[in-house]
C-alpha cells in the first residue's frame, strides 16, 4: 500500500531521497502500523507526534492505502490538569509568583487572541526554556441582537477582566490587512476593542499573519487552517480540548505557539551567533 509522509519542522531531515518539499510517498506492507513506518524512515527512537488524516495516532495504529501521515516535533509538556474549553469566559486563578519576561529559560504566560464580534477565541499558554503547557482556552461570545456600542463595551470588559485576572506577559494578535467589506469592518470594531483592553492594563501585544504562524509551526505559509490547528494540539501533546474545539480558539492557541517558537528560534541563532564571537 502507499502513504504520504509529511514530516514538519527539524524532523524533516529524515525525508527520503525523492521527497518533495515536506512530503514524499512510501509503499508499505498490508497491515503496516505507524510504527512500521518510523522504523523505515529511522526514526524509532525520534520523540515524535503522529496524525493519520489529521487525527493523533499511537505507533500500533495500523496504516491504510492512500492515508496521509503527519509527523510533528513536540515542544511541550502536554496539558496542565484542568485545561479546558469553555463556551464563555471562565476564569480561574493563576499562581504568577515569580514570573519573568521572557528570557532564555524563564517562565513566560503568554494569550492568544482571536478577536470576532460575534465570537472572541483566547488560549491561555505558560512556556519556560523546555516546556509548553496548556492552560486555558475558550471563547467570549456575543449575541448579535444587541447594538454595536454595547456589544463592543462587553468585549472590552471581558478582555480586560480577563488579562487582570490572569495577568500574562504578552498578548499575541493576528495581524490584520486591510480588505474593504462590512466583515472586515466589524472585525475591526471587535479587535480594536480587545487592543483598547490589552493596552489599558500595559500588556504587550505581539502581531502575527497567519502566514507567519502557519510558517513558523509548520514550515509552509500556505498551509490549510485544518492542519494548523492539527499541528497546534500536537505540539502541547494533546488529542483535544474537550471536542468541539472551536475553530477560534484554535486559531489563538496557534497564535500563542507562534510567539513561543519565534522567541525560541531567535534565542537559539543569538546564542549561536555568539557561539560564533558574530
């Protein structure tokens, strides 16, 4: 039988010969697990996360013809007990004693937001030099009956309440392109409101595209959403959060790794470009 292998980030560098880009196509063994194939690939002793058709797979899982197989590096350590999805926003209290801006092995709290009028997604990551954990992560809900003043006042209190409440180092924003449309024009009422917030209680606030963030997780900037948001619960080592997931508060959790992967990239080419003496 034949599968297609995409092997993303450092991992790519066990691609066979022929492989195009991220990805090549292998012939395998009727009944052939995943197992089977890190093993061909040599990667049986690689700390790895597998998606078969964009679902977490275990190495015992066996493999059928035309399957699509997606092999993450993890960066976490999974998620804290308790982490949750919730349909508004709940907070609960966090234990900040100690914490740091980020620097090469200290704590870091960071939120991702995706703002919307109508729904608000936020992922609540805390990240030190090796681990990624998840903390929270939700959506802030508005009913469209109400008028546009009142909605916006509402997401400006969440928001705020909900950086108050769990005071993190920096709030990471998609970064938005100016496309006309009455969509676009409400997404920028809602997202000046969560700005306005943030701002308020002196948070830092980080901007990413999609691009960015699809490119930095995955390798490809033109990646599907569907694999970003595969991608982005591998990395924190879990199957779900509490299924249905909701589309935006994925999208926040891919944001927050972004920030995460970015800062430990750059520490990474700072520390050895003075390894270098550049």
């Amino acid at each position: 039988m034949r599968v297609e292998v995409r092997l993303y980030g450092p991992l790519k560098s066990y691609l066979p010969d022929g492989a195009v880009g991220q990805r090549a196509d292998l012939e395998l063994h009727d009944g052939a697990t995943v197992g089977d194939l890190l093993s061909m690939l040599g990667m049986s002793d690689i700390r790895c996360i597998v998606a078969v058709n964009d679902e977490l797979a275990e190495r015992s899982i066996r493999l059928n013809d035309n399957d699509v197989v997606s092999i993450f590096p993890p960066i976490a350590g999974g998620a804290l007990r308790g982490a949750k999805l919730v349909r508004h926003k709940r907070m609960r209290k966090t234990n900040d004693k100690g914490q740091k801006r980020m620097l090469s092995h200290s704590t870091v709290k960071v939120i991702g937001i995706d703002p919307g009028l109508r729904t608000t997604g936020y992922a609540v990551i805390e990240a030190d030099g090796k681990l990624v954990r998840l903390l929270e992560t939700g959506v802030i809900t508005s009913s469209s009956r109400k008028p546009l003043p009142e909605r916006l006042r509402e997401l400006f209190n969440d928001v705020k309440e909900m950086i108050k409440e769990l005071k993190p180092d920096v709030v990471v924003l998609e970064k938005l392109f100016c496309k006309w449309g009455r969509s676009t024009l409400m997404l920028g009422h809602a997202r000046g409101a969560v700005i306005t917030a943030v701002a308020e209680l002196g948070t830092p606030i980080v901007e990413y595209t999609f691009t960015q963030v699809k490119h930095t997780l995955l390798g490809n900037g033109k990646a599907s959403k569907e694999k970003l948001h595969t991608a982005s619960k591998a990395m924190i080592g879990i199957s779900f959060v509490e299924e249905p997931a909701h589309e935006h508060a994925m999208d926040a959790l891919s944001l927050a790794l972004c920030y995460v992967l970015s800062n430990r990239l750059s520490a990474h080419h700072d520390m050895h470009r003075k390894d270098e003496g550049l």
